[in-house]
C-alpha cells in the first residue's frame, strides 16, 4: 500500500526526520486518485481542436465513471463532439476545490482515447444517471450521446509533494476508499470534539512527544493522518488502524480502542 514518493514520507530539506513509521499502511497513489475523482462530478474534457488545427480546446463537462473510465454525456453539437470525432485524443482533468490554497487541493489527469457508447449507452448510461440524476430529462435525445474515455495514462497530484505518473493497471484494480463519503464527518467530530485525543494520539504511536496541539486533517480505511503543532511547527503525523475499516462505525470503534490503547502505552 505504501507509495514512496510522498514529500511528508521522507526528511525535510532541513534535515527533520519523520515523525511516524513510514512504512505503515497507506493509500497507493492509484486508491488516493480514484477515492478523489468519484468525489467529483465535473471536469475539463481537453480535445484536439478541429479549427483552429491542432491546438488543446479545453470544455466544461459534466462527468461519472465506469470501471475507472470517465463517461459523458455531451451533445452531438458541442466543439469537443466534433473534435472527437476527428481525433479521438483526449485528456480530463478533475480537480479538488476544498483547500484555501488552489496547489494544496488534490487532482487527476487521465489520458486516453474516446469513443461513442452505441447501444443505449449501457454500462455507461447506468453510471452517469446514477450521478447525475438530472439528465434524464434529455438523455433519449436524439442530439445527445455518451461517449467513454478508455483510461490509458494517469497523473495524480495530491497537493504539495504528492505525485506521480500511475500505471493503468493499478489504476482499473484500485478501489475508491469505503470511507470517503464520511471522512469529513469523522475529520469534523475528531477535531471539535476530541482535540485531547489527537494529543495522545501522536505521543503513544509517533515521535511527536512534545507538541501543543494536533488536528486529524485526513482518514482512509488503513488509519489517518494528523498535524502536529511541534516547536518547529505543524509536522504530518500518520497513525495506523489495528486493520482496515470499511464503515464508519468501524471507524470510530477503531478510534476508541486506540484510546486505550494510547493510555496503556503512556501510561
């Protein structure tokens, strides 16, 4: 599970060690991109334009997707229709927009090939309405089309100093984390209501003994991520779960045994 190319996952450039055990389980690069794209529901569809000849014409799309690959639902008159069917080449950019610094926000390039979905649309029909509920209204009109980009490259970036190219194949076995639609749920309630608990937290099972204060700023189902407010300032603390947990009722049974844990261990 372990990805090697995470900033926080290896010293400082002032020479801090880490704080915690690097090498407890965490999101491959390939779970962290598609945990973030299903979250997401729109996206910039980057085509080769048609006129003028050749260059990236970037379009506001809506998006869903299918076994990892990104289905639309577009009209046969939109410039990025035309341009497919011309070139099939594309790319679909999908962003994060929650941090208060833009490069703090995570996102996902996938590149890859388009097609038109014949038949109804299948698979992909299914997907899409699932998400965007809304168009059917229009989706048996005879202008409109589902069209899938078959996913051959992806970029992911995860905010400042994490990133890397995945592999196709690791992206289709990656599944997004069970956990996603409650972790800002578990993040809020941790944080307003058990402040103390982070503290102890990170001086039973990190390095980060002397600190004033920490705040859970991410959890996935192999355990969560803290800042840890230090004297040489906020540094990444992870603490893993005793195993993976799917539900947050799971979670937060995690979170109390560690409790116990933490205190048997101080104590």
């Amino acid at each position: 599970m372990m990805t090697a190319n995470d900033a926080h996952a290896r010293p400082t450039r002032d020479g801090q060690e880490p704080l915690y055990d690097v090498s407890i389980a965490t999101p491959s690069h390939a779970e962290r991109a598609r945990t973030l794209v299903v979250r997401i529901t729109t996206g910039t569809l980057c085509t080769v334009a048609v006129d003028p000849v050749g260059y990236p014409y970037g379009s506001f799309v809506t998006v869903a997707f299918d076994n990892g690959d990104p289905v639309f639902l577009v009209s046969t008159m939109a410039e990025h229709t035309r341009n497919l069917k011309q070139d099939p080449r594309a790319s679909l950019l999908v962003a994060e927009t929650r941090a208060e610094d833009p490069l703090a926000n995570g996102r996902v390039t996938l590149i890859g090939r388009c097609s038109r979905v014949e038949g109804g649309g299948g698979t992909a029909r299914d997907a899409f309405l699932a998400v965007h509920p809304n168009a059917a209204y229009y989706v048996d009109f005879g202008d409109f089309a589902f069209w899938r980009l078959r996913v051959e490259s992806i970029r992911y970036i995860g905010g400042y100093g994490r990133m890397s190219w995945v592999e196709a194949d690791a992206w289709r076995a990656a599944e997004p984390d069970p956990l996603a639609s409650v972790a800002d749920g578990i993040i809020a309630h941790m944080n307003q209501d058990h402040a103390e608990t982070m503290v102890l937290y990170c001086r039973a099972f990190s390095k980060a003994i002397e600190l004033d204060a920490a705040t859970m700023t991410g959890v996935d189902r192999y355990g969560f991520e803290m800042s840890a407010i230090t004297k040489e300032g906020p540094r990444p603390v992870r603490v893993a779960f005793p195993g993976p947990v799917v539900t947050a009722e799971q979670a937060r049974a995690a979170l109390i045994a560690m409790v116990h844990d933490a205190r048997e261990i101080l104590a």
